[in-house]
C-alpha cells in the first residue's frame, strides 16, 4: 500500500513564529508596518501577511512609521540608520541569530572572525555586520583552504568561528576539523539552531525509508534547500513552494513512481517558514494523486495536531524557557506553538527583571492567558501560577501559625504589600508593619521580611499579614534561647542603650543587663559617663542573673587589669610613698597610693600631737608623704601613717583606728 509519511518538525519554527507574531501585532497597532526584508521566504505566506498588513521594504528609506526586523536580524549599521531615519524599529531577530550578534560583537575586537555559510544570506550579512574588526565568510572546504593560503595574516593572532543558524550539520563538523588544521588558535562557537538540526536530522531518516520526500518551502529559503540537498542524497528530491508548484513541475515523476510499485512511500518535509495550512494543502493533493484516504485522515488528523492550539485558556502547563528578553520570555509548552510570558506575568515583584526572573532551560509551571489561533501562539502567566502555590502556602502558614518569607514590594495606601517567595500578595497594614509610627513604610520597601498571616479570604484572594507579629516571635525566641544559655561568667560584647547615674544598661542581643557604677572600673568614678557613653560598645562579663525578674548583673572590670594586684606585687608594708590625699572622713583621710588603691591615714596616724578635725590639717588633693603599716590582703585594705615618719612618731594606732574602714 502507498504510503505518506509528513516530518514531525515540518512547518514554522519557532523564530518565524515569533518574527510572524510580532509583525502582526505591530501592524494590528499601526495600521501597516514594514519588514525589512519578506519576514518569510514564502511568496504566498508574504501574501498574507501583505493583507494584514505586513509590506516588506528592501531598504529601511522605502519604510515610514514602523518597521520590522525579521529573524534573519540585520546589520549594526541598519539598526542605525532605522534610527536616523526615526522609524520606529519593532526588532523580530531570532534569539538565537540574536545570540550570534552578541557574540561576534563581544569577540571581534580581540580576534578575528569566521563565519560558516552563505556569504549572500541576510542572516550571515547581518551577522558580519556585528564584527568589530576582520571577518570573513567561508562555506567549503576548499574556501577555507584558499583563505588559509592566500591571507596569512587573517587568524593569525585568534580567531573566532560561528556559523549560520541554518548551516547543514555534517558540513559544520568537517569544516571545524579543517579550520582547525589551519588555524591553532580558535574558538569554535556551536551556533546551529537545535530546530535546523532536528529537522535536517528527520528529513535524512525521512529520506533513508521513502522513495521520494517532497520538500515544501520557498525557492529563496536556505534552510529548504539544505533539506532538499540532504534528502536528494538518500531519494528522489521533489522541491516545491506549494501544491500547485508540486503538480506542474512533479507530476510525472510522481506518477512515475507510483506505477513502480504498489508500496511507494513518500515523505513530506517543509521548510521553517512554510505555513501549515501550505503543507496541508500539498498533502492533501498528494493523497488525491495516491488515492489513500486512510493515510489522508490520519496525516491531516496529524497537521490539525499540529496547527491546533492543543491548549485552553485557564489550562496549566510546563513550559520550557528558550529565551528571554526585556520585555518577556519565550517558552517551549510542547506544542507546535510558540509561549510567551510579558514581563508583567513573570514574577509579582516588579523589581524583578525578566532575566532575573528565569533563566534559559528552566522548567517553570505556567498557566495559559490568552491564544492566538490564527497565529498558533499563546500567552501565559508564571505569576498567577506562583500566586496560587503562594496562596496554598499561605493557608497553611495561616494554620500553623507559621512565618511567611517575603519581600516588600509596594507601598500602597494604609500600609504595604509584601510578595511571598512563593509568589503570594500580601496586604501588611502600617500599624504591623514594625515601622514605628514617626517613621516612614518606604525604609521597607524591597527589604526581606518575615510575616505572620492574620487573616485570609481565598475567595477575593486577599490575605492580611503582620510583619510586628513574626517580629515580636522572633524576639521572643531569641530572649528564651539567651536566657536558656545564660551562665554566671559568660562574656558579651554589647551596645550601651542608656546609662543612670548608678550604672548603665548594655543590650546583650534582645535582653538588656546592667553593669553598675562600681562595676564599671576598677577606679573611683563618680558617675558613669566618665568612662562609657551611649552607644559603645561594651566588653562585660555576667555576675549573676534572675530569670524570674529578668534581671542580669554585668562587670565591665577585667581581673588581669585589678589595681590591687598591681599593688601587692610592687608594694609591701613598710615602703614610704608618696600619696594623695583623695576624701577626708571623720575618722580619717583616705590617700589614692596608686589609681584604684587608697590607703586610710587613721586620725591617729596623721601628726605627733592629737588631732580632732582632720580637714584642719588635711585637704583633698594634697600630697603627703606617708608609711605603710599594714596591709590587709583579705579585705584589700592599707593603713598608711604619716606620723611613724615623724620625729618621736610611731605608727601604733589608737584603739579605733582598728575599726576604721579602708578603701580600695
Ligand atoms: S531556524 Fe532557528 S535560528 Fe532560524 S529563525 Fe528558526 S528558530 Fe531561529
């Protein structure tokens, strides 16, 4: 029985697609716009598009208004003389020749740059147009042998190689391997779009099976003629623009075919701009020519798959990014159809950039918006996917009395919204914000928060947060860890929040401790702000603590810095010092021996004769000379005497003097 059999990846590809897409959105806007260049290397196919509107244009002067760059993509030079010109430019250029561009441009100025194909092609022409200094076009093996023989210079530093997106597969491979022979010091840059391969590879296996393949694309499209080229290796090669082209110029070889056997098979392959309903119509005249209505149905079954939008607004899918710009990402959904997500429909927040929203191969859920069946493409949403992850997450948070992660994205009317990592929009109001009231909502904004859900209304979608309430359990599990760890010796390093004539409170880390006055310095101060302000920072070390009263005593005093071992090592009863008078009592003077050790000068002890009121002999800040007489290491206490150095002095005390205090 005969047989046809159609490619799988015969038909628009995804850059004709979308350059088809954007030209018709374009015109639809402007009434008419023009491509420079026929979008697609169809004549019929440019008809149409002629009655929508799209005029193609050979030079950007024949334009006004608005003109279209096709996937081929153009020169540098083009794209400002559009501009000279003041033309709006809509720019078609597929990713993937978009990415050659930036290659070249990137590399052209360090090395030299070969580019693999078709010198008269407007893609390779416009790729050319991107090199900042040497380039040159080869297609064979013997072009690059001649380049390498006749110009020693070009390459000769490094070189660079790319090749069209459309370049035949197996001729690549040799051409590398012949490039780098003569050339050691280049970089090879894989350029071939994967969809040129996927068909050229299936239109070889096509060919190995049938005995003959009809190839459907435009005389002008260089990819239909590589398909023709490798096909007429394995079979007979019948190209054709579409089913009339077909009859009038292979009719007779069909036929001749077909009354070689009964089991002829024929193959149908198209080129990446010949419309569906082109390949539809060559088939369905091939079927009428084989009289085999059981392969008809089931291959138009096949092109309806193809052509049919085989998804539905509202309908979930998994789509795989292909590309991404400034303004959307251009995703895979496993249908013949090119996806597209706005900006807008990437993320909730709009800080987010599409190429930092998604990356090239990811795999995202989305759900589809809108469709375009006369175009074959659809739009889609990421965000409302997210959301609604985000609004399930969120539920559940509720429930579980869980912190939401999220960043601040807005500040709108009575508070501000924060974007959930899963996508969700959450309404914060001011007064949970955690901005106190004098302050302002827009230090927040953009900043990562957590927050509690305090209300949800999944209907409406809208759910209420409070950021305050993560706050204040934040805080709260950070005081219960502190207090759980709290030891008598453990050491801080904390910020002095206030300070009272009696000491000063120093943050620990969320719980507040006080170091008294006397325990700031091993020296006599009279009030704090002699040794610390507001705001140091504060070594101490925890003297004792109350987790009943949430209370915790602090010393800021460092033993290796006590004055009375300093004392005991350089001083012992006996020496004869020099000291300063530092307080008058009435039983006494105390005199500083060094900083942070006094010694009592009993009244006893301060002249030969009686002394009754010690300020008639003694004043504060005097220097006297003075022994010591006994040292009292327990109590860190020293008895000084004045009168022992005197003549017919002696330093025995009177009986009170034993009952005087001493100060260290
Ligand atoms: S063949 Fe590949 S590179 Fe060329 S327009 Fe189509 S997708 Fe883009």
């Amino acid at each position: 029985m005969n047989e046809l059999i159609v490619a799988k990846t015969a038909g628009y590809c995804f850059g004709v697609t979308r350059a088809v897409r954007t030209a018709c959105e374009a015109a639809k806007a402007h009434g008419t716009v023009y491509s420079l260049g026929e979008l697609i290397h169809n004549s019929e196919a440019v008809e149409e598009l002629r009655s929508k509107g799209v005029i193609p244009v050979n030079s950007p002067e024949e334009a006004q208004g608005c003109i279209v760059i096709r996937s081929h993509g153009v020169p540098r030079a083009a794209c400002e003389r559009i501009e000279k010109l003041g033309l709006e430019c809509v720019d078609a250029t597929c990713p993937y020749v978009a990415r050659i561009h930036a290659i070249v441009d990137e590399n052209s100025r360090e090395s030299d740059v070969l580019v693999v194909g078709d010198r008269n092609h407007p893609e390779v022409i416009g790729i050319t147009g991107f090199a900042n200094g040497e380039v040159r076009v080869v297609s064979s093996t013997e072009e690059i042998e001649a380049l390498a023989n006749s110009d020693k210079i070009f390459g000769a530093k490094s070189l660079i190689v790319v090749a069209q997106t459309t370049f035949d597969m197996c001729k690549w491979t040799d051409l590398q391997k012949n490039i780098k022979k003569h050339y050691t010091n280049t970089k090879i840059f894989d350029t071939i779009c994967r969809a040129t391969y996927d068909r050229q590879h299936e239109a070889e296996e096509l060919s190995k099976q049938c005995d003959a393949v009809i190839i459907v694309g435009g005389a002008h499209s260089s990819n239909t003629r590589k398909l023709a080229d490798i096909c007429a290796k394995h079979c007979t090669a019948l190209f054709a623009e579409n089913a009339e082209q077909l009859v009038s110029r292979h009719k007779d070889v069909i036929k001749r075919l077909l009354s070689s056997s009964n089991d002829v098979k024929i193959g149908i392959t198209a080129g990446a701009s010949t419309p569906a309903y082109i390949i539809k119509e060559v088939h369905r005249t091939m079927s009428e020519i084989i009289k085999d209505e059981a392969v008809d149905a089931e291959f138009m079954a096949a092109l309806d798959q193809m052509e049919r939008v085989r998804v539905y607004t509202g309908q979930r899918v998994k789509a795989t990014v292909v590309a991404v710009n400034k303004t959307e990402a251009v995703v895979d959904i496993g249908t013949k159809h090119s996806g597209y997500i706005p900006a807008e429909e990437l993320t909730a927040d709009p800080s987010v950039s599409p190429e930092d929203a998604v990356k090239v191969g990811d795999v995202i859920d989305c759900v589809v918006t809108k469709i375009n069946d006369a175009e074959g493409f659809v739009y889609l949403s990421k965000k409302q996917v997210d959301a609604q992850a985000g609004m399930e997450k969120i539920v559940k948070a509720k429930e579980e009395n869980s912190t939401v992660e999220g960043t601040v994205t807005a500040v709108v009317k009575g508070g501000v919204i924060v974007t959930s990592k899963d996508g969700a929009r959450v309404f914060v109001p001011a007064s949970q914000s955690g901005v106190p009231r004098n302050g302002k909502l827009e230090d927040i904004l953009k900043k990562e928060v957590g927050f509690k859900v305090i209300e949800v209304n999944e209907g409406r979608g809208r759910v209420v947060g409070s950021i305050k309430a993560a706050e204040r359990e934040a805080n709260d599990a950070v005081k219960a860890k502190f207090w759980e760890e709290l030891e008598v010796g453990k050491k801080f390093v904390g910020e002095v929040k206030s300070m009272e004539s009696y000491g000063v409170f120093v943050d620990l880390g969320g719980v507040d401790g006080m170091v008294h006055l006397t325990e700031l310095t091993w020296n006599r101060v009279k009030h704090p702000k002699e040794v610390v302000n507001i705001g140091d920072k504060l070594e101490v070390t925890v003297k004792s603590y109350d987790p009943e009263k949430k209370r915790v005593s602090l010393t800021a005093k460092k033993p290796e810095d006590n004055p009375w071992t300093k004392f005991m090592n350089e001083f012992a009863v006996g020496d004869v010092i020099k000291v300063q008078v530092v307080s008058i009592t009435p039983f006494g003077a105390f005199a500083q021996i060094i900083p942070g050790v006094d010694g009592l000068i009993h009244i006893s002890q301060i002249a030969l004769e009686r002394v009754t009121n010690v300020a008639q002999v003694l004043s504060v800040g005097q220097i006297v000379e003075a022994k010591i007489t006994e040292i009292d290491e327990e109590k860190s206490r020293v008895s000084l005497s004045i009168k022992a150095l005197l003549e017919g002095g002696s330093d025995d005390a009177d009986d009170d003097a034993d009952e005087a205090p001493a100060e260290e």
